[in-house]
C-alpha cells in the first residue's frame, strides 16, 4: 500500500481527473486515438488510488 495521507491521495487524485478529463475531451472530440489511451490509463490510476484514499481516510478518522 502506498503510505500518504487523504491529502497527498486528494491532491494526486485530482491532476489524475484533470489528466483524464482533458485526454476524454480530445478523445471525444477530436477523435485523437492516443488520446483515449492515456484516458484509459488515467482513469484506471485513479480507481487504483481511490482504494487508497478509503483506507487513508478510515485509518485518519481512528486517529480523531
């Protein structure tokens, strides 16, 4: 498991969507194949992460 806090995963998280939404648009409308490619990749990175965050954040609200 990667070791940072629901900040650091929000933050990453985040370029990745920003990342995503730019490549999807380009994908869309533009038809750029590659495009759709490092959509696929950034969307599947963020799913990675999300697990990540969940357990950040449980682990976080122990310490409250």
């Amino acid at each position: 498991m990667i070791d940072m806090d629901s900040q650091e995963l929000y933050t990453q998280m985040k370029q990745l969507w920003e990342t995503f939404e730019e490549n999807h648009t380009r994908f869309y409308n533009k038809r750029v194949k590659a495009a759709g490619s490092r959509a696929r990749k950034s969307i599947l990175e963020l799913k990675k992460l999300s697990g990540n965050y969940r357990t950040a954040c449980l682990n976080e609200a122990k310490d409250i």
